[in-house]
C-alpha cells in the first residue's frame, strides 16, 4: 500500500509541474487546472477527514448534548493592516462598511504570517502550542520540509461544530492558509487574485442550499500582492500611476529604497492597496445585505478578521540593519517581522451577538476567536486555550504573543498593556518600546533592567506552556 500510495503521489508531483508549466500560460487554463486540483483534492481531503473525525471522542472534551444552533461566518482579509481602516482615524475612508458593524476590537495577530496564523484563528492556540509553523533555525518558503501541521491531539474549530452537525465551508484565495488544515476542512482553493466578489458569491450559493446550521470560513486575497482590483475600484482614491511591479513588491532591497522613484512607488503602491481595500469592503456589504435579505442575521455570527497586516517600509532601515533575512528583502510584505504594522489585526462581529460597543482600547488577540466563538454558541467544553472570550477580558494588561516568523530566524512579540517586547536572540535584538509614548516603534528604550523583566516574563510564560504540554502528553491521548 505504502509504494503504491508513494507511486500515485509521484504521478500526481509530476502531473502537478505540467499543470504549473500550463497555468502560467492564461487565466482560463488556470482556472480549468485549479477546479480539476479541487475536485481531486477535495475527494482525497474528504476522505482523510472523516478518518480523522471518526476517531475522535468529542464527548471526552465536549458537552455534545447540548448542540447550538446559530451559524457562523469568518472572512479573513489577507494581508489587512489594522490602522488602514478607517474607523482607527486613517485618511482615506476605506471601510465605512466595516467601521459600521456592531463590535470592534483592535487584536494582535498571533503569527506574521499566514500559515501559522490560520491554525491559530482555529484552534484558539498561540503556534507554539499548535505546533503549525516553520521549524527550521532559519526560515524560508524553500523549507517545506520544516512545516509542520497542527498537533494531532488538537481539535479545530470547524472540527468541533462538525461534531454537532454543521455543515462545514472552507474557502481561500490564498492556498497556504490550508496547508496548516490538512485532514481538517474539504478546501475550496482560489487563484490569488480573484476578486472577492467572486468568492462571496459562491459562498452565498452554498448558504443558500443549506438545511442545516452552518460554519463558513473564508479568506480573502485581494490586499495581498499581487493586487488586481476590479477596474471600477482600481482608482477609487485617486489616479494610480502606471508604474512597472506596482501589483507586486518592489524596492525590496535597502540600497533601492531612496529617490524619487522609490518615493513616488511607495506612495502609488499604498494608493492601489487602499482603492482594492475599499472594494474588499464594497464586497463583505454585499455579503451583509444577501444575509439581511434571506433573513439570516439574526441567526448567524459575522466575524471579520486578518492573519496579518503587511509591512510598507515602515521599518526598512531598522531591519536591514538589525536583522536577517536570507532574500536580503526588508521592509516590505510580512512574514518576515513582528512589528506593529504586520501583527496588528481587526476583529469586527455582527450579526447575532449581544455586547455592541467600540472596543478597540485595549488590544485582543486572534487567539481568542475560538474562545469566543464557542462561549457566544453556548458550547461548554474542557478545553484549554491561550485566548479567553473577548467580551469578558478582565485583565486589561495581559500578555498578547505575536510569534513563529516565516523568514529569517525566529522573533516574537510580547504586548502587555503599552509596552512592547521585539525579542529576536539570534539576530542580538531584545527591544522594549513605549507604544503610548512611540507607537510607532522606532525608538527602543535604552534601560536594560526593564527589558529583562519582560524577557524573562516571555521566556517563564514559554516555560509554563512546555510544562503544561508536558502534562497533557502524559494523559491518555485518542486522537
Ligand atoms: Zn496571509
């Protein structure tokens, strides 16, 4: 069985780089190439799925008897800076659909990037603990082999409302945020450009056909590079010049970033991001209406959120400076740091919650989605998380991890109230900022003694954790 399952794998790898070889060809191809992958993925994914679940012992952590019956949605804007909305006081009115909705909160994401960040938003862990990120000293994209899923032993949110009955969405323009999900949802993948129109369209069709509660996550990925909005938002805020690579990254490099040129794409590049923001928002109020239309708001739990933000040289001559990156890129793009820019993170509910409210304060954390999702279906449950229910945060001050970086060696961030810990040991960095007095981090404070408290408030909080997993591994484990 193991030769014959390597031996389909082989023929699928190799089919697989004739598809890619074809798809760089024309959108159509692409398109064509991606539903065929889907469908073949997508039976494979079904199969390892149900092996799974029918392992699992839900009773063992769940109260099963007690089923919910509210629906939930989460869409994920790819690559959405938190101070790009434009209910945080930014220039340009970018979200006035977002900055409507019911509660909002200001959050940390728990990773700088995409792969780990998903499976935190889903298992209510900081990556540490659901063990979904790179594990390799320094990191890269080339590294696959150092990717690893999440622990077997934790469950998922999808996996856990599975087991109540709901019927289970699971849709991304962006392929990597199902990669951590493997054996865990049935993906429906996306080109990374198509327009978010498209893929709510389809998640309305598949609301629409379903006779049972539902869950449905869905990623978006239009404000991640390359950026190709629709041509009637393509200039919403102003004129964006037509500029070579302006879709993508450019001026990646430290000795690139200065002159006229560089200036005059820094300022198109964050135009073009913002227009396609807009649309983004245009797009999620379309989504709204169809679920006030069909009646179903009241019923369903609207959550709006990002895996990460996204970096505009904000801290190019810092990290070039400070930090390595084997592609020698700084200050574009995330993965690559944890700097407020990149790990800060909207959550936005509507739909059938109670607390309304601006609660954007003091900072939450993505890891207190699952917390909160499962609390506001009434699910009772002994599981442990690193998040708690956002609603009912007592301790205004507690420390919020952003950490497992995707490239370079690893660097996390510790927030606690308005002070913030950029700790990267291999690169020699350990800065503690005032946020309140430099929230735009670029001014480190120079007092040793104070930093250390809050390294080794990281280094204990890390330490307790091991212990803690060091417990549940000697419990009986069914999974
Ligand atoms: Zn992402």
């Amino acid at each position: 069985m193991k030769g014959k399952h390597r031996g389909s794998a082989m023929v699928f790898k190799s089919i697989t780089t004739i598809a890619k070889s074809i798809v760089k060809r024309n959108d159509a191809t692409k398109r064509l190439v991606l539903r065929v992958y889907n469908q073949y993925q997508g039976r494979k994914a079904k199969k390892e799925l149900y092996l799974r679940i029918k392992n699992i012992d839900f009773d063992e952590y769940i109260d099963t008897s007690n089923k919910p019956d509210l629906n939930v949605i989460i869409l994920t804007v790819d690559c959405l800076r938190y101070l790009n909305l434009s209910f945080t006081g930014y220039q340009r009115e970018t979200t006035p659909f977002m900055d409507s909705l019911k509660a909002k909160f200001r959050a940390v994401s728990a990773a700088p990037w995409t792969y780990p960040s998903v499976a935190s938003i889903l298992t209510g862990l900081y990556p540490h603990n659901h063990n979904a990120y790179i594990h390799s000293k320094i990191k890269n994209f080339d590294t696959l082999k150092a990717f690893k899923p999440i622990k077997k032993s934790v469950l998922t949110l999808p996996e856990i409302l599975f087991a109540f009955g709901y019927e289970i969405y699971f849709g991304t323009a962006i392929d990597v945020a199902s990669y951590p999900l493997k054996s865990r949802v049935v993906p429906k993948l996306y080109l990374g450009d198509t327009p978010a129109e498209e893929l709510l369209n389809d998640l309305r069709k598949w609301i629409s056909k379903r006779k049972n509660s539902f869950f449905a996550y869905l990623q978006l990925g239009d404000v991640h590079e390359p950026i190709v909005p629709p041509e009637k938002f393509r200039n919403y805020f102003g004129q964006v010049e037509n500029i070579p690579n302006i879709e993508r990254w450019d001026f990646r490099r430290p000795e690139e970033q200065k002159g006229k040129e560089f200036e005059k794409y820094r300022r198109n590049r964050m135009l073009l991001y913002d227009n396609t923001l807009r649309y983004v928002d245009y797009a999620i109020e379309r989504l709204y209406a169809f679920l006030e239309d069909s009646g179903l708001l009241d019923s369903t739990i609207l959550l709006i959120t990002a895996d990460h933000g996204e970096e505009f040289w904000e801290h190019a001559e810092l990290e070039a400076e400070n930090f390595y990156d084997p592609r020698g890129y700084y200050g574009v793009g995330h993965g690559h740091n944890v700097f407020n820019e990149i790990i800060e993170v909207p959550i936005l509910f509507d739909g059938a919650i109670k607390k309304k409210g601006d609660f954007t304060e003091n900072r939450v954390s993505s890891v207190d989605i699952m917390p909160t999702v499962l609390d506001l279906l009434g699910v009772s449950h002994s599981l442990t998380f690193d998040g708690q229910n956002v609603f009912e945060v007592k301790n205004k001050k507690r420390p919020l991890l952003s950490e497992a970086a995707g490239y370079g060696y690893e660097k996390k961030a510790l927030i606690m109230g308005r002070y913030k810990l950029l700790y990267a040991p291999d690169d020699g960095v350990q800065w503690l900022f005032d946020l309140k007095k430099d929230p735009s981090e670029q001014h480190p404070i120079k007092d040793r003694e104070v930093t250390s408290v809050f390294v080794d408030k990281l280094n204990k909080m890390l330490k307790e954790d091991e212990k803690r997993r060091l417990i549940n591994a000697l419990r009986k484990v069914r999974i």
